[in-house]
C-alpha cells in the first residue's frame, strides 16, 4: 500500500494542471494549489500516508458529512422531514431547485441542504454547543484531540458568505429554518472552517467504513445510509461522474479535501487545493481514480 | 435463500397498497396491478423464485440498461460525447435541463439519453438490425432464447408517444440525433416492448455482477460503470432514495420490472406492475428493501 | 365621470367575491377585505371619486413607481446597467431567473428590481434621506402634505420579510447591491409602507399622464417609458391580462392600491384590499376594466 | 411625413451594423442583410414609403397576427382556454415554459403558442383551406391580391424545424394540439412563408390601427386587445425593450419584417433582414424608434 500511495504521489507531483483554489472564500485564495497528501486506514487497523499528510487544511464540505452524522444521532429520521435525498442536477449554491421543492432542500449535502441540517444540530441551544459537539464527533472519530477550528476562515466566509445568506433567508421564508439565519450561518461557517490533516481525515472515516477498531458512533444502518448519499449527492454537479470513474462513495470540499469510503475495506483522505470545474479536487480525484484502479476497491 | 424469498412473497401478497399501473402506454393499462414475482442468482450458479416467475412482462426501461451494454460495445466511450453521465434531479421524461444544457442529455437513462443510445446503436444500419443484436444480446446475457418484442405494445407505444417524439425532435434540433426521428423512435419503442420473465431478468444480470458462470459480454470496468449509473441514475428522480434504501444499483421501468445488481454476490429480477409516485414499482421496491435488509447486501 | 364612479362602486360592493386580504405582511392580514374607493383626475384638473376615497391604505408595490422616478432623476439611464426591463414571466418574487441572469433582475417592478432601484437611490447617503426624497416627491407629485410612512407596517415587514432579505442577499453575491443589506431592505420596506388615499393616489398620477397642471417631476421621455414599463411588468405575471383587459398601464400593490395611466387624458387611483390570485386588487381589476370600457380609454 | 421616411432611409443606410441574417432556415441565409423598408400608411388614407418598399420578404413571425385575428373570428375567445396571454420571459422557441405550464403556452406569439392558434383554425378542414382563408384575410386586410406563399421557403422550414415539430409533439402529448403534428405543422410552416411588401404589411395593419377605410375584418375590442399582445409579447424576450424604446405595440419575424400599429394614428410596415440578438430586426427596430421619436407617436 506504502508503495501504491509513494507511486501515486509521484505521478500526481508531475502534472502540470493543479487546477484553481477556491477563489470565493478570501482566506483561502492565498493557498499554494501545488500541493497534494494521501492517506489510507485499512481494516486491519494499519495507515498509510504519503505527501502533505500532516498539513491541516479547512475541510469546508466534507464537514457536512460530520454534521450529518451527528444530527442523525440527535434527530434520527426526522430530519427527512427537511431535507431530501435526491442527487440535485444543479451546482452547490443553486436556489432553482429550492424554489421549486418550495424550500425543502434536496440533500443534505448541498448548501441548503447542509444549512437545514445545521439548524436541526443547533435548535435549543447557543451555537458554542452545536459545535463542540461537531468538534468532539470528529475528534472521537478521528481519535485525535489535534483538530481546530480556524476562525480567521470562519470570519472571512461570514463576511463574503452573500450566497449562503440568501439561500438561508430563503429557507427561512418557507419555514424550514427554526434559527435566526445568523445563528445557523454563523454555526454553519465555523464547521466548514474546520481543518484536518488527511490522516485524520482516514482516520475520521473509518466509522462510515465499518472497520473493525472504529469508535462506535453511528449505526451500521445510519452508515450505509451516509454512504449511500454520498455516492449519489456528494460531489455535487459532478456526483455521477465520481461514481463512474471512482466507483465508491465519496465527499469533497472546496478546500480541496475528498473523504472516500471503501465499505469494509478502508477510509480514505485526499487533499489537493486546486479545483476542477465541478468544485472538487482536480489532483484529489485524479489520486482517487489511479487508487481505486490499483487496488481494485469500486463497490460496483 | 427460497425461504427468504417465500416470506417476502407472503408479506407482499398481504398489502393493500400496490400503486398504480402505468396509465400512458394503452396496452399496460389493464395489466392487473396485483402480481409480484422475484428471481435471485448467486455467485455459484444457482438460482431461486418466488411468485409469477415465469409470467413475460414488458421490461420498458429497465431495457436502457441492455442497450446500453450493447451500444458500449460498439461504439465504447465514444457515447459519452453524446450523453453525460449525472443524475438529472428532474423527471424522466423532462426537457428542462435538456433545454439548459443544450441537447445533451444528463444520462443514458433518462428517456432522452436513452434515446441517443439507441441512436448510435442504431446508425449506419436498418432498425431491425439493430433489434436484432440488443435481443441477441439479452437473449445470451440471459441463456434463453424464449425472449419477444411484443409488437403490440411497441405500437401502442409508437401511437402515443408524444412526448418521447418531442424529445427526439428536441435532440434532433441541437443535432444530437444521427437518424430521422422516426427511426429511432421505432427502436427505442421496440427495445421498450421486449418481455421477461423475472428469471430471464436476473439472469441476465449476471454479467453485470460479475458472477462466475455468467456470459462474458462486458468487460469488468464497463459493468461497474454501468452499474454506477444505475446506482445514481436507475430510478429517475427517486434514485437517491433507492440507493439509500436498499444499497444496491438497480433500474426500473414503467412495466413494474426492476434489474439489481450485488457486485460478485447476485443479480435479481423483482416485477410487480403497480407503480409509485416516482414511476417505479411500488412493491417491487419493496421487496427489494425486504430482501436487501434479509441477506445484508448492500454495497455499502 | 361622478355618475360613471357611483354605478362602478354600486355594482362592485353588490359583488360576493372579494379576493383575499395580503397573508405574509401580518399588519395587513387584519383589514377587511370589503372596501374599495376609485378617484380619477382628468386632463383639465377636476378630480371625481366615489367609495372611501379619502382612508389611506399601503401602497406597497405601487410605491415602486415612485421610487422609480425618484432613480431615474438621481442616476438616470445608468440604472438600466443593474435592471432590465423585460417582463419576467414568474411571480414578483422569484429567484430562478435571478439565478439564471446572474443577479440582474428582469424589471424594476418584481421585488429584485425594486430593490436594486432602492439601492442605487440610498447610496452615498443614510435611508431616512433617500426615504425623506422619495416621500417628498410622492408629496409634490400628489399635491398633499397629508402622506406618511406607518412605521408598524414597515416593521412588521421586516420582521417576516425574509424572501426580500434572500434577494437582496442574493444580488449582493452577485455584486448588484451597493449598500449593506440591511440598509437596503429597511429603506425598500419603509417606502413600501407609505400610506395614501385613492385621491392622492390619483393626484399623484398626474405628471405620469401628461396631464396639464400636473408638477414636472420628470421628462415626457421619461414618463413615456415608465409608462410602458407599467404596461409591460406592472401587475407581475398577470401584466399580459392586464393590458388584454384594460388596456392602460397600471401598477398594482399587494395591500389592494392600483396606480392606472390614461395618457394625456387621466390618473386613476383605485383600491380594494382582497387579492386575486396573481396578487392584484380582485375588485380594483374588476373596476379597472370597468371604467375604461365604459370612457373608451384603452391606448390600443 | 415622406421627408421624414427618407431621413430616415439615409440614416439606415449609413449604419456599419446591419446584423445578423437569420441562419435557421437555410433559404433565408442568403439573403442580403443590407436591405431596408419603411412604409406609413395615416388615418387620412395616404401612404408614404422609402427604401425597398416595393420587394416580398418572408413575413414569418409577423404571420402570427393575421392568424390570430383569423383564429379569433373562427372561435373567439374559446381560444384563450388554450394559450394564455402573458409575456414568457423566456427565448421564443423554449419549452421550458411549456413544462412548467403543462402545455399552455404563454401567448399566441411564442412558436408554442402560434402552433395551438394554427392548429385551432385549422381543425375540421385540410390545411390547404386553412391556409386560403389566412392567405385571404391578408389580401383584403392589405387591399392587395399580390400575396403570396414562397412554396421553397415553407419546405426549407419544414426540412430543418425539429425545434418546431418538438413542440407540436409536445403539445399532442399535453393534449393540446387536436391535428397530427405534421398538419399542424405543414399549416404553420406555410403561413410563416407568406410574402409582403412594407408597403402591404403597411396596409395590413390599419385594421388594427382602426384607421378610417380601413377593411372591417376585426372588431375594436378584438384588434385593441391584439394590439395589446403586440406590446406585451410581440418582440419576444425583447418585447418589454421595444415597449420601452418605441413605445408602440408591433409584431417582428425572423425575415426582418417589423409591423406596428399607432392606433388610431398610423400603422407601419418596416424591413431590414439583419436581426439583432432577440431574433428582431436590428435596422428596423431602430427605423421604428426613430420615426416615433420624429412623429410623436408613443401610445405612453
């Protein structure tokens, strides 16, 4: 595996297109694209790591997964109720659909969707506790207590974050928010800013996998179900695509992180900062294409 | 395993829901909605039923994927030119994003992707050339020759299909169509018409899983990309749910079938024609979640 | 003209049916749906009214006429580089065409349009000045001192009007609102609160006509085009009716007011607070039509 | 009135930028773009003309007035069950619409809705006699029997418009369309090929305009409420620009031919093939803004 991770980076590190970093969150602008990490937890409780591998970076969306999970553990099934679990057809931050579905987002993994479902984690209480349950989730989960939240990137999504806004005021309008937008969105940016190192982002994921020695913090059922959503809705505009050439479920972030489950068999971490056109990795999923085929890992 | 099925078959037989029969295409509309059938082949060769097993039904859609098998083969990723591969997060009979995006259809298993495959399946050749060699195909993906196109239900089908007209004209407008409209209208609906058993049906998803024994049609890579987009795309705008839900790919149609494929475990055939909301068969979608739940298979 | 007013309101207050009262502004829920009043002020300066002429009701969305004039004298025609002026096609406060022409509303009258128009008048200044202008000018434009913003309907605006706060957020993403949202949307929600009589209304109208003594506000040119933007996008979706029914341009509001422009001839002024379901006065529609048929004064 | 159509004319004649031929019907791209005509028939009966005033062109979308005014004579206001009467918002050969709106187009002057308003006149006979009685009404409206139908324009039409025969489709498959397609089709296509001189188109137009001696074919409450059509539909996606600019309702075609009616004052007939980006003509429109600036005709 240590050979298949080194070869991998090595043929990642001679490409000459890295992509484009996010370009709409300012703290993140000033990022290097040309950087890559890669780490693998097999089930036989081993991890692999090559590049970058110990570099924090803002996970952004892949934090909708963690968010999920935990909101999943506080309401269980009723957030079905607010949220769909259909693939979109649309990009990330769109609000056709929205309209549409009259403010029930699609999934829990577009903007909306994730804001919905933020506001689910945060209802009762002041958002210092939503997040250090989220925070304390990916710890557990990551069984490291080395992970932050970076607030100067919190701070510059709150300040430039006009989208998301909307499309919170917009949920609001259809009675699909209980929070003030505010409070949702402030929770909202904070989990996004969250930075992990890919191997804490293996080790995070391993839950979803089913790996023996993972920290119990979800059922077996609840896992499949995330899992399952991440195949169809996880990256976005370019969900089937992921699916087609990777061929197992994965989550990206515009931070250029990708989560990938391997049910049974691994977690995956993946950072590049430089993004395809569909917002996601362009390295990341290169490096997740070229694992799956050597190891021979799709679901399908 | 014929346990398992006998229960699922009883469970059905008990419910007072079975969703309604397709009401657009004449010939479908006085099929009785209460029948059910279900087919399992294994890894090793052996196969069991339960209910009206032996009973051909129109398999409609679930037809997109045999083509799409067969239009691979001809003309490789050469297709993928022509059609995307993203679930659509519309209906499948939609125009909408057809008109956005320009003619190029989302994916092969929406009505107007289908179409186009049938289309490149089709050209240079005479449409019952065509016929010919997705019915031989079935047949050898199936290992019976007792497999028809039921002719009256394709002209029934052709009389009423405005709005399948209206997509070809569509497609053909932003020149994504190579034959007249009308040609390849007469394949698709033919394609459409042909009939199985659900022992046919599951059998003919051996290749796709991957079963020893099974037909060698389709290389390993292009049966796991067929069955990822079964996965995101197999049951229109309800293919998320489906995924969450039962874990595995699989593809409906309107006549009640539906194909699911367990990589390297088994291939079933599910048929009752009673559909849902989302056009898929009401209790065929349960039993798929019945059994999936009994013998663990999810892919996740 | 009396007797023509008397037999409109006669037979209007014989009708059953009234519409139905504003629901999403909570202190217009409370008014009662049976009133209405018409005023009509004629080329040689008498002004005729009959029904409850003299009770001020919100203008709402025909102040945006207003505060179109007012734009139109600060910024003239540079304001068409944020606004179309291009009937919409969706209901007044729709996203899916902001979406689509990424954050330039279609027209100054749907609520993304009246915003933006708000916008370009409060920059470079604090909103009780550009509301002071607005408000001045309604006043000399109506020959009345007797004109107010109530302040609880404007507040109870802001409190709910979070379809309006997603717009604006929304178009600041797309870099189409100079000022803080807020700013914005309180300056736009206190205009919206003015309250007039249909007399005033009426009055107010003059200068948009043509009509001799009326105060020279603005240029013939000018009128002109608000006057054909009145015709073309001044009742939302159902400004195509409008025009096919009455034939004159006329702006609508949701609280049940109806600016109508019979150029070089009359303004009229016309109010009744149950709504049809585009969201225009059910009976001031009703008497529209009634009144042009019966003084012949469609432009067509 | 003469001294002014040939200022005009000169100034026309002057410009660099004569637009675009249209490229989707194949015996229309040839054309020469740098053509133009204007002619002005007044209330007094007189007609002045300048430029290529005397030359056929292909009437195209202007047709779908005459068949409007034709369909409304055979079934009145029956018609508006079927095709509504607001602007679309949308490019005039969408279908997005259409979806959305299940089949009703948005007006008679969208293709969508010009196919149901041929398809309502031609019902119960054969298109040949559907097309007299069109050919027929255009002649007396014109006083003109030099009228005719480009027989090579109509089968160019028919060759290359799956764009129009997707929409016939897709109204039959919402039930609105009562002919085969191909009727309706063959019919609309024909109409669209129909020949004028501005001169014609001139003298077409009055009884629209309501001018004295003009043939009585259409009542005023009929023309008035065409007229208002016109304004609000008749430049598609430009129709709100057109309002705005001109001032004057009026009905253009992809030919290049503009008509507008000053009701009550003049009617107007104007050529110049080169279109502009809504599919109107580029030289025309801006003959149009130009005479009504010179002769103070706005309607606002």
């Amino acid at each position: 595996m240590q050979d298949i991770l080194n070869t991998i980076t090595t043929e990642i590190y001679r490409q000459d297109d890295w992509g484009q970093v996010a370009q709409y969150i300012p703290e993140l602008t000033s990022v290097d694209p040309r950087q890559f990490a890669i780490s693998v937890c097999l089930a036989d409780g081993q991890t692999f790591s090559a590049g970058a591998a110990d570099k924090p970076f803002s996970i952004q969306s892949v934090s909708k997964v963690f968010t999920l999970v935990a909101t999943l553990g506080r309401v269980g099934d009723q957030l079905w109720s607010r949220v769909g679990r259909e693939p979109s057809g649309t990009s990330f931050d769109s609000v056709i659909l929205l309209e549409r579905e009259q403010g029930r987002p699609r999934n829990p993994f577009v903007n909306a969707g994730a804001i919905v479902t933020t506001d689910a984690l945060l209802s009762g209480r002041v958002p210092k506790l939503a997040l250090a349950e989220v925070l304390g989730l990916i710890r557990q989960m990551a069984s490291s207590d080395e992970i932050y939240i970076n607030d100067a990137v919190a701070a510059s999504e709150q300040a430039t974050g006009s989208r998301n806004a909307a499309i919170a005021h917009y949920l609001k309008s259809h009675g699909n928010l209980q929070n003030a937008p505010d409070l949702t969105l402030g929770t909202y940016f904070h989990q996004c800013a969250i930075e992990m190192t890919t191997t804490q982002l293996a080790m995070a994921g391993r839950s979803l996998a089913g790996l023996k020695h993972a920290p119990r913090v979800i059922s077996q059922q609840h896992a499949r179900r995330v899992n399952a959503l991440m195949m169809t809705c996880g990256h976005y505009d370019g969900s089937g695509d992921f699916a087609f050439q990777v061929g197992l479920p994965g989550k990206s972030g515009v931070g250029g992180g990708i989560l990938i489950i391997a049910p049974n068999v691994a977690s995956i971490g993946i950072w590049s900062p430089g993004l395809n056109g569909y917002g996601n990795s362009h390295a990341g999923t290169r490096a997740a294409s070229m694992l799956t085929k050597a190891v021979n890992w799709s679901v399908f």
